[in-house]
C-alpha cells in the first residue's frame, strides 16, 4: 500500500485494510527535513580579565559519546538519538526488539520424562463469573487453555443461530472448505494406508442461505440412515456423531463453512451488542486489549468471525496470528472436540523429525493435523476436551490447537492481546520469526507498540520494560537509518499520518515498515504509489533512484513519547491503567455477563432441540437461547439444497 493521501497499488492482503484514497500528490512540493531536529548544544563560558576589562571565551562542551550497546531504558530519547546518531555501523543495522534478559516465559523441563497419564493433562476449567474476578490469570503463561462454564446472565446465543444469520443476510459471502470427514484423533493419506500430517482441503465460496440448505440436509440424511439402521428408534436423534459412526463415514466428503465476516456493525448489530455482556477482558474491543490501539480493521482478529460446520469440519493446526490470545464460543447445537499444547513447545512440533517438516508442510503457512502417537513420543502433552453448546474456550497465547466438530454447529471468534508482559513478549517474537521465514505478521507490533505507548497507561513492570525496550529499538533503527540516508544526499520528506491511517508493509516481503518509508510509483504513474521497505527499495535501485522516501513522524515526535512513557505505580495488574475502570482485572471492574440459554423459539415443533448443554452462557433467566433448535432451521424444507 501507499501512504495516506498516495494512491493504492500494494497487494492487497485479505488480512488487512489497504490504504484509503487516491490523492496525486507533488512528491517535489514535499517539505525535506533532512536537516533533522535542533541540535542541542552545551557551551563552557571562561572569563578572562585584561587589565580592567573583562571577556568571556565561549567553547562547546564535548560530551562523551554513549555507544548504542551501552544503552538501557533508563537513557533519555536525546540519549537514544544522539548515541545513533554518532554510530559507526557496518552494513545493515539490526537489532532485536526485545531483550532475552526480559523474558516472563515460564520454566518447563522439556527433558523430563512424562508419564502417559501426565501427557493427556485435565483442561482448566472455570465458571464466566469466576473469570471476570481473575482475569489476570488468563493472560500468564500458567494455562495454555481454558474452558469456561461459567453461568451468565442475559444473553440470547440464538442470534448466532443459522436461522438468524440467513433472515438478517442470507446473501453474506461464507468461504468453503471441502474436507475428507474421519475421526479426531486420526489423519489418513488419499490412499487411506497411512497415517500423514498434512490435512489439504480445497477452497471454493458460497452464501449463508445456500450453506444452510448443505447444513440442514446434512443432518437430515443422517437422520435417515440411523433410523433406518434402528439405531435411535423413537429417541431423539443425537447432535453430535459417536465415533463408531464417524469411522463408517471415514471416506465422506463434507463442507465445512469457515472465515465469514461479521465486521459490519450496522449489519450485525443485534449480535456484537451481545457481545459486550462478556466480561472487558474477552470483548472484541476494550482500553486493555492491545488489538483495540492497532488503529484498523484486522478481519478475524480485531473483529469477530463465524464458522458453520457439519461433524468432521476441522480447524488444522496452527498458533493464532502473532501468537495472539483469541476467544471462541459454540453456538450449538452439536459439539466441538479440541486439542491443544503448550506454546513451549511449537518449536518442537515445526521442526523435529516425522513432523511437519519431516512431513513437508510448513509449520506457519501449510494446513496440518498432528498425529497423537508423534507427539506423546517426544513428551509433548495434550490437551483434550469437548466443548458443547454455550462454552467458551480462551487460548493463550502462543498455544498450538487444532478442532473438529463433531456434531451440527456454528461458532463465534475473534483474537484479544491481553495487556501482559507473556502475550507482548510471544507477540514480538513471533513478529521477528515470521520476517524470518518472509511471512506477513499481521499484527504491526511497531506500529501498535507506539500507539500503546501514546494511549494507554501501564502499570505492570514486566510489560513496561519491554514496551519501552522496543520503542528504544525502534528510535535506534529510525535515526540510524535516517542518518545512512542524509549521509548520502538522499533527501527525506515529511508528510505526518492522518486519522485511521493503516500500518504499511512492503510491497515486496510484506515486512512492517515503520516511520520512513521508500515510495515508487506504479508504472511511471501519478496516482498510485507502492511503499517499499529498504532493503526492497535498494534491490530495485542501489542509490534509490525514483525513489521519494518519506518520514511519518518527526524525530521530536517520538522522543516526547518515549520520555513520557512512564511505569505507573498501583494500578491493575494487567495493565491498562486508563480507560477500563480496570481494579487489576485486564481493564474491567465488571463482574461481566455473559451468554444465557433458554427454552428453543421452535421447541415443540418436531425439530431436534439442542439446547445449551455447557455452561457459559447457561443463564438462570429464561428468554434467551443459544441456538434453541438446529442452528440451520432457516425455514427451508429439510433436504432441499
């Protein structure tokens, strides 16, 4: 993308928001700041008598350089600039942004031996308003998952329902994910001769009408075939297939209903605004969740995502973008089973022998499903557990997790960055793993660490330390930068961000680029502009010819804002301490609501009832529902595609 006011003509990411507006501006009418901010000088007056006068002999005062190793965060930004300013760096500078010595990871001997008990450990589990008294435990290192039970109060999950979802847009775009349907615990080849890692599926779209009719004749046609078998007789029908069952279906293809955008907030109204009755910590958007300071869209991330499935439709393997915490409640009313471990623990699984490089899929980018046996061989435990209809699974940060339904069912998510030290540090490290391995991180950490810097108050020492670790890094890598440039004539022009301006990335490596950018015009063009970082910008021309490199933010700018970022003394513990009423809970004194359950609106009308048979969400006052009968009913005719 290109700067706000420039043209578009970046690639555009489905991740992320390009860039607003095509304005054709006179790159040479730009004002150039290359002579860079006042300098600031310290000056020695000697007096000197002659006879009965008496002068003054004014010299500049040398201080001693600090070299760039030798700084803390304990320097003033004048410190930091001037420290940049004066190195002698050999080729390109790079530094990490965060300090091994900062790290709040938890200790686990990888080299201990576990039992076959200890690598099938019991799920955390905690009731909604137990959650809302102890948010902070969700955002440490201590639980890479956790399921919620808990009661709440008020709420109607049955706005996520299918039948909701087609009245209020049954023409909304759903991406489709066609997979071979087996068990959980097992992934077989095309051949079905051995088991493998890499789960493939082929993607194609529809609507939320049409996936209706595939959900409910689904499970109509499993209906058929099990009464006719006499397996229920005058029973109800169960929501979610026994295994014995999803062995006999081992071979059939299915549709899974994935990635549909619930962004729009005049469209969805009714369902984000049930939302907020979810504790702070877990919203879509609060003062305390790092998301809410990226400043744009993220889609998925920052703004919640639906999934329609049928038994068998599998989520893959995969940590969530940067290693963000994310939130995930079934609507009902059939089951999801899930399997997670610890984020320790990912590097093992993207690397060893057998699995996924072994296998040949990429860990970060390829889709994978871990085979049990492999990891309870190298000592990994897993977390398994069912989540039914009303619960709410919390993933940490960083916890590798793979789902399947077993049973008919939509579900809600959407990513939260708690404000703690653990979620920062995962963050950022992955941010340098993935510019690593040339992945997009679709998180801009620079870009949201400035702004959580300006905007938010931060009482946690751990947290702070790193936060303004990484702004220093980041004042080192822009003068250094600035000063190659000014050092060979290149001029820099300024031209400050707007409101809601998006983060930028290359055009080229999809790296962030922060602060000073390299604009090309697309084809000799005048309207449309590509942001390129350097080192792309230098493959297309050495000395950058044609190349207009722009500054965002003035040098002063950024010192004013690492000066006044300070630690702040008794606050929460979680962080924010600004704007989330926060009493150390992630930024909520709420005690939080949730999501209830009620009687099905179509109960006793001939159609399975699913009911709320979880807790999250299990409210004592009737009225709402979480899904109430099939999540399908839509008021089609059962079996109609």
């Amino acid at each position: 993308g290109a700067p706000g006011g420039w043209g578009t003509g970046g690639r555009a990411g489905e991740e992320g928001p390009g860039p607003a507006g095509v304005c054709p501006a006179d790159l040479l009418k730009l004002r150039s700041f290359t002579e860079g901010p006042p300098k600031e000088l310290k000056i020695r007056l000697i007096k000197v008598e002659s006879g009965d006068k008496e002068t003054f002999i004014a010299s500049e005062v040398e201080e001693r350089r600090l070299p760039l190793a030798e700084l803390t965060i304990a320097h003033s930004a004048a410190d930091v600039v001037r420290a940049s300013k004066h190195a002698k760096v050999k080729g390109k500078f790079k530094e990490s942004y965060l300090s091994a010595a900062q790290s709040v990871k938890p200790l686990i001997n990888a080299e201990e031996k576990l039992p076959r008990e200890k690598l099938n450990p019991p799920t955390p589990s905690i009731y909604v308003s137990d959650a809302a008294r102890g948010g902070g435990l969700w955002g440490t290192g201590a639980r890479p998952v956790t399921l919620s039970r808990g009661r709440c109060r008020r709420g109607d999950l049955g706005l996520f329902s299918t039948k909701t979802l087609v009245e209020a847009s049954g023409e909304h775009a759903v991406e489709v994910r066609t997979q071979v349907q087996q068990p959980s615990d097992e992934n077989w080849d095309l051949s079905g001769t051995r088991q493998v890692w890499p789960c493939e599926s082929s993607r194609s779209h529809t609507t939320i009408a049409k996936y209706a009719q595939y959900q409910a004749s689904s499970f109509q046609e499993s209906l058929q075939v099990s009464v006719g078998d006499g397996e229920w007789g005058a029973q109800d029908p169960p929501l979610s297939l026994p295994s014995s069952n999803a062995d006999q279906k081992s071979h059939q293809i299915i549709k899974f209903g994935t990635n549909i955008d619930l962004s729009d907030a005049k469209r969805w109204k009714p369902q984000l605004q049930e939302l907020l009755k979810l504790p702070a910590f877990m919203r879509v958007t609060s003062t305390g969740n790092m998301l809410s300071h990226v400043g744009h869209t993220i889609l998925g991330m920052n703004t919640v995502q639906l999934y329609m499935k049928v038994p068998g439709s599998r989520t893959p393997g995969h940590q969530e973008n940067n290693n963000f915490c994310s939130v995930n409640i079934n609507i009902g009313p059939g089951d999801c089973e899930w399997f997670a471990v610890h984020e320790h623990y990912w590097e093992t699984i993207s690397t060893i022998r057998t699995f996924c490089t072994e296998h040949g899929v990429d860990y970060l980018t390829g889709s994978w499903w871990p085979i049990l046996e492999d990891l309870y061989k190298s000592n990994i435990p897993v977390y398994r557990f069912i989540q039914r209809p009303g619960d709410l699974v919390w993933i940490n940060a960083g916890t590798v997790h793979w789902v399947q339904a077993t049973g008919w069912c939509n579900n809600i998510a959407w990513n939260v960055g708690p404000l703690t030290a653990y979620q920062y540090q995962l963050a950022l490290e992955r941010y340098e793993w993935n510019e690593v391995k040339n992945v997009k991180s679709i998180v801009p950490m620079i870009h949201v660490s400035w702004n959580v810097a300006r905007t938010v108050k931060i009482s946690d020492p751990d947290l702070y330390k790193m936060i303004k670790y990484c702004l220093m890094q980041s004042i080192k890598h822009c003068q250094v930068l600035r000063e190659t440039l000014m050092r060979s004539g290149k001029k820099i022009a300024y031209q400050g961000r707007v409101k809601d301006e998006p983060a930028y990335y290359c055009n080229e490596c999809d790296v962030e680029v922060f602060n000073i950018l390299f604009v090309t015009s697309e084809n000799g063009s005048k309207n449309t502009y590509l942001v390129h970082c350097e080192d792309c910008a230098r493959q297309r021309s050495t000395a950058l010819h044609g190349v207009v490199v722009l500054e965002q933010y003035k040098t002063e700018e950024l010192m004013q804002i690492y000066d006044s970022f300070t630690l702040v003394r008794g606050r929460g513990r979680c962080g924010a301490g600004s704007g989330g009423g926060a009493k150390g809970r992630c930024g909520s004194k709420e005690r939080g609501g949730g999501l209830s359950r009620g009687r099905s609106p179509l109960a006793g009308q001939g159609w399975p009832q699913g009911g709320a048979r979880g807790r999250c969400g299990a409210g004592s006052r009737a009225g709402g529902s979480v899904g109430g009968a099939l999540p399908w009913q839509a008021g089609l005719a059962p079996g109609r595609r």
